[in-house]
C-alpha cells in the first residue's frame, strides 16, 4: 500500500494479538498491490492481453465481491476499472464470475484497488484483534483511513478532529466513533500525488476531479468507509446531494476561505 500503518491496541487480548493483525494487513497489500508481483497483477496481466483472468487468491476474489455488492450503495461512482488512461472501461464491462472465480472483459482493461485497499486491510486486522481477544484498539493507515474497537481507553467514543488539507491548524468536522471506521478523500495534498488513478477520475469522464473539496466518511466497515469517500469526491452535485447525510456521510467544498459543507 506504500502507507504507514500504526496499530495501538489496550487492555486484555493476545499476546500476538499486534503481530496477527500486522500479518493480516501484509496479506491484503501481498493480494491487492499492483506495484510488485501479486494476485492483482497478475489478474491485470491477463485482462490487458484480453484473456479470462483467474482468481485463485482467497482475498482478492472477496475484495471483488465486496466492490462489486457495494456499486450500488456508492451511486456506481466507486470504479476500480476507471483511470485516464482507459477511461472508456467501466465495471459494467466486466464479466464477473463469483462461482467460477473469473473476470474477463471484452476490452483491455486493469484494477487499481486504490479506494480501497486501506480500508479493506483495516477490516481484516480489525478482526484478527477481535479474534485474539482484545477489546479495545486505534488503527491508522496514513492517517488518512482509520478504525477503533470498543471505546477509548478512558471511556467514552473516541473523539477526532479531521484538519482541513490547506491548513493542518484549521478543522473541518469533529467525529466520534465506537466499533467504527473513518475514511477522509481529498483532491488536494498527497491527493494531487497520482491524479490519474481511478479514486480521482470520475466514471464516464476522461479527467481527473481538481475541484478542492474533501469527503468524510464513517462506517462500521473500513472498505465500505473508502468507497464511499472517494464516490463523493467524484460524485456530481445530484450524487453527491443523495449519497451524503450529513452527519456520517459528509462532503466539503474548500474553494472559499472557509470550509463549507456541500448540501448538509
């Protein structure tokens, strides 16, 4: 993931509790990175030459079919298909078969699991320290995708202050989690590193997204939490108006001098 991973865990629980997690979020970056050899790549691999690729990796065919189970939630914003470089290949181009463990398209196409992959291997460390006993627990991957098990130490939830990506001094918005995930999107800061890959490319489009604006998501999943922020980064004044609540779902338009809440 080329992402820094912190993993704080309090109280009772395992003593490998720390190293099963750790273990459990290299296992997602081994399945999901299309930067060196992996169950990914080589899935690309076969979609550029045209061919049916096959999903012989355990984590990389859940990872589809969590993609694939949430288009629908995301407004069908959040495409692994889409980049600059292909902007015509869209998901729906796709022939996904669960049972089969195939994906095949009738172009050349490759996955970018940017959007995602943090959030993901949350999800799978969240669980391999719940499965080690420990009931309360802080992980941040970038500081940009986090999740907590259980209340803070001190009791009650556990409290974050999202910075506004002009100026770390100023906020944004307050949140307050339990059992839960925070993803956070922005098209400015490290955002502007890559601006061809799919989380920044809006599907149907040939041009990254430059508007200045930041999403902030919090669901009970990691993944979902992801796909979600990027969806409203992309999304169009009507998607952004229907995926947004106000309250856990929330988008942020940083053009004026002050941030302003985009249809709260």
């Amino acid at each position: 993931m080329g992402t820094r991973v912190e993993l704080y865990r309090f109280g009772d629980g395992a003593a490998d509790a720390l190293a099963l997690a750790q273990r459990a979020i290299e296992q997602v970056d081994d399945a999901l990175t299309i930067h060196r050899p992996s169950a990914a790549t080589a899935l690309n691999e076969a979609l550029r030459r045209g061919e049916t690729g096959v999903i012989d990796d355990p984590l990389l065919l859940d990872a589809l079919i969590r993609i694939d189970d949430a288009r629908a939630m995301t407004e069908r914003l959040f495409d692994p298909t889409v980049d600059m470089r292909r902007a015509t290949v869209r998901w729906e181009r796709l022939r996904f078969d669960r049972s089969a463990a195939t994906l095949a398209c009738d172009a050349p196409a490759a996955l970018d699991f940017g959007g995602f992959g943090k959030g993901y291997a949350l999800d799978r460390a969240v669980t391999a320290l719940r499965d080690a006993g420990v009931a309360c627990a802080l992980l941040s991957a970038g500081e940009s995708s986090m999740a907590v098990i259980g209340e803070h130490p001190l009791g009650g939830a556990w409290s974050f202050a999202v910075p506004d990506p002009r100026d770390a001094d100023r906020t944004l918005v307050e949140v307050a989690l339990i059992d839960e995930a925070l993803s956070i999107s922005s098209t400015l800061g490290l955002g502007l590193a890559a601006p061809e890959r799919a989380a920044m490319v809006r599907p149907g489009r040939s041009a990254a997204v430059v508007a200045p604006r930041s999403a902030v998501v919090v669901d009970a999943s990691g993944a979902v939490a992801e796909m979600l922020s990027t969806a409203l980064i992309v999304a169009d004044d009507e998607a952004a108006q229907r995926l947004q609540d106000g309250v856990r779902r929330m988008l942020f338009d940083l053009a004026p001098a002050a941030p302003t809440r985009i249809f709260a």
